[in-house]
C-alpha cells in the first residue's frame, strides 16, 4: 500500500459513495426537486451506465497512457463537475446530468488499480488484493448511509454535494500528483476487443457478472430506501441506519471471499454457492415482502453479504487475460457489470411504475425483487458452463 494505491483507494471510497447515497436522499428530493422513486431509478441507471460507456476507453486509456493520468484527470472533471451540478439541482433532469457526469468521473479509478495490481504483482495475489481495494473502497458504502443523512439534516443535501465535490477535486489532484504507472515492456504485442471477445472462457463469466453486482448494489443504492418507506413507514434516520448495516454487510462479504479464494481450491464453486444464497435471500424478499422490517433488513444483509462476489470473479476472469489483454480485460469485465446495474435500474423503474396502483404497498417492490432475482437465476445458470481456475 504505497501512497498512489492509498489515492487510488479514496477516490474508490468517493465512487462507491456516489452509487448508492440516492437512497438516503430519497425523502429529501422528492419533497425539494420533486423525483419521484422511478426518477432516483433512472438517475442511479444513469450513473451506472456512463460508468459502463467509459469502460471502453478506460481500458484503452489504462493500456495507451496510463492509470494514472486517466483517474486523475476523469476524475477531477467529472466527479467534481458532477457534484456541482448535482448541488445545483432543482429538477429530476438536472440530477440525471449530474449522476452521469460523475459515473464518468468514477469509471476508471477501481480499474486503474487492478491494473497495476495485475501488472507489478503475481497473478495469485490478484483476488486478495482487488477484495482489499473494494474493502477499502466500501467506506463509501458506509459513509453514504447514517453519515449522509446526518449531512443532509445539519447542513443540508445541497451543501454537502458541494463539500463532496471539493474532496473530490483534492482526490484528484492527490492521484495525478503520487500515483506511479506501472513500468512498460517494450515491444508488447498490442492486443484489441476483437482478441478478447475470442477467449471463450470469458463469454459465461459476463453474464453472472453482469447481474450479481446488480442485484445487492441495487437494493443498498435505491431501493431500500423507498421499500422500507413504503411499506414500513421509516423516516431517514432509520433508513439511514438500516443501509448501514447493509453497507457493513457487504464490506463483511467482500473481506470473506478473498481469503476464502486463498483457502478453497474452486473458485467457481465458491462463486456459484454465494450467488444461490443471494438468490434465496431475495426469494424470502418475494415471498414475504410486509412481515416485518426486521427480516426485510436482514434479507437484504444477506444479499450484500453473499452477493459480493464482484472481486473473485473479476480474478476468475482475470486468470484467463495474457498480460497485453489486462487493460481492456479488467474493463470488459466491469463494463459488464456496472452496464448491468445501470440496465436493471432503468428496468427496475419501470417495473415499479408499472405495478402503481396495487392492491398493497408492498406490491410494486415484490415486482422489483423477482426482476432482480430471475436476472440473477439466469446469470448463475449460464455461470455453472464455465470452466474453473486455479486459486
């Protein structure tokens, strides 16, 4: 952990930070900008995907100039931009701009990372040291709950997207000034998507990732706040509370499987058995949505807890990458991922929207649950033609 890696690692605390702090704000913006539950859906989908978008460029960028100047820079002009603009909100379309604006300014930072870890250390210390990154970077998760909605009733929503937006100018900066790019070898073969998109082990490892990031990040980033609202009637406080237990959830689970890739001697088992716990866990959310807010919480803890996943299958993937594949790779992957969360979001929105009227409160949040739950179900089948890797 040198200082660059440490850079690296806050503005990862910033990015995880800005995926999911919707939720806590969710009373607060409806009531100040008028966006209803399916407009935070879409602003949070727009989010995701222009992370996704710039996964592309990101890892051409990673190859062709470095990690260093490539997070530095896109985040400096995008994290920063995007909390100002976002601070300045007065309608849902304004909030849409600044959530994608910083979806750019985060996109290449957890990348940027895991490209120097796959390049200056040993293939067997990758999924160790990319759990410990998103560890790390879960803070954000943290801070995004009952911190964000102390913020948010002592000096207000708006003044706290302009404080969020000073760290991340000094992020930034801090990451252009320490970060060190990995040394290059001379002559490397020059590789491209279409080589990538030939390794075949890949094609069934992009679906699961596709949809089990989604799933748990979803649920913490949005809909927990509505649901719980809804249906139990929690003001922001206990929602606050309710996604920091989530949150701790989550960082438990990532910090689980790393040293669980070390101990076991499959890596697509272990995979496979979290995500069919995730799956149950959404099963009890479907099947008993309204008995009592105790088990919805803990539910959705355990989908944070088996659902972060997200570390081991990028080393799953990572294990099949020749070393001048690693940049677009790493980004493939997460492109994957992150384009998944933003895609089940907009169609969360919808599903929701479409359920309103219902016969209950907990109706429309029943049909957000299967959605995510049958993406996540196909994604695990697709998953189980994989081949395995050594750990």
């Amino acid at each position: 952990m040198n200082a660059g890696i440490f850079l690296l690692g806050l503005a990862y605390v910033l990015s995880q930070f800005f995926r999911v702090f919707l939720a806590v704000l969710a009373p607060v913006l409806e009531r100040d900008v008028g966006a209803t539950p399916d407009d935070l859906a879409f602003a949070s989908g727009m989010w995701f995907l222009a992370f996704a978008a710039m996964q592309i460029p990101v890892g051409w960028a990673l190859d062709t100039v470095g990690p260093r100047r490539t997070a530095g820079w896109l985040l400096l002009a995008g994290g920063c931009g995007g909390a100002a603009v976002f601070a300045l909100a007065t309608s849902p379309a304004h909030i849409d701009i600044a959530m994608a604006l910083i979806g750019v300014g985060c996109s290449p930072v957890l990348m940027a990372s895991y490209y120097i870890f796959a390049r200056d250390h040993p293939p067997a210390q990758f999924a160790v040291l990319a759990s410990l990154m998103v560890g790390l970077g879960s803070v954000g998760n943290l801070v995004a709950s009952y911190p964000m909605a102390l913020a948010e009733e002592t000096i207000g929503w708006r003044a706290s997207l302009w404080a969020l937006g000073g760290v991340s100018a000094c992020v930034a900066f801090g990451t252009l000034v320490l970060v060190k790019d990995p040394i290059r070898i001379i002559g490397e073969t020059k590789g491209s998507l279409a080589e990538l998109f030939r390794l075949r082990a890949l094609w069934f490892i992009f679906p699961l990732i596709g949809v089990s990031y989604a799933i748990s990040i979803a649920v913490r980033g949005l809909w927990i706040g509505p649901y719980l609202a809804g249906v139990f009637g929690a003001d922001t406080a206990t929602i606050g509370r309710a996604t920091l237990i989530m949150g701790l959830a989550m960082i438990a689970g990532t910090l689980a499987y790393g040293p669980l890739d070390k101990a076991l001697r499959s890596r697509k088992w272990m995979i496979a058995g979290g995500s069919f716990a995730a799956l149950i866990a959404a099963v009890v959310l479907i099947i008993i949505p309204s008995q009592s807010a105790g088990l919805s919480i803990a539910m959705m803890c355990a989908i944070g807890f088996f659902g972060a996943t997200y570390p081991v299958i990028m080393a799953h993937g990572r294990s099949f990458l020749p070393p001048h594949l690693i940049g677009r790779g790493v980004t493939m992957l997460n492109l994957f991922s992150i384009g998944g969360v933003g895609l089940l979001q907009f169609l969360s929105g919808n599903v929701f929207s479409s359920a309103v009227p219902a016969a209950t409160t907990s109706d429309p949040f029943v049909a957000v649950f299967t959605l995510f739950a049958m993406s996540l179900a196909v994604g695990l089948v697709i998953y189980l033609f994989s081949s395995d890797s050594p750990n």
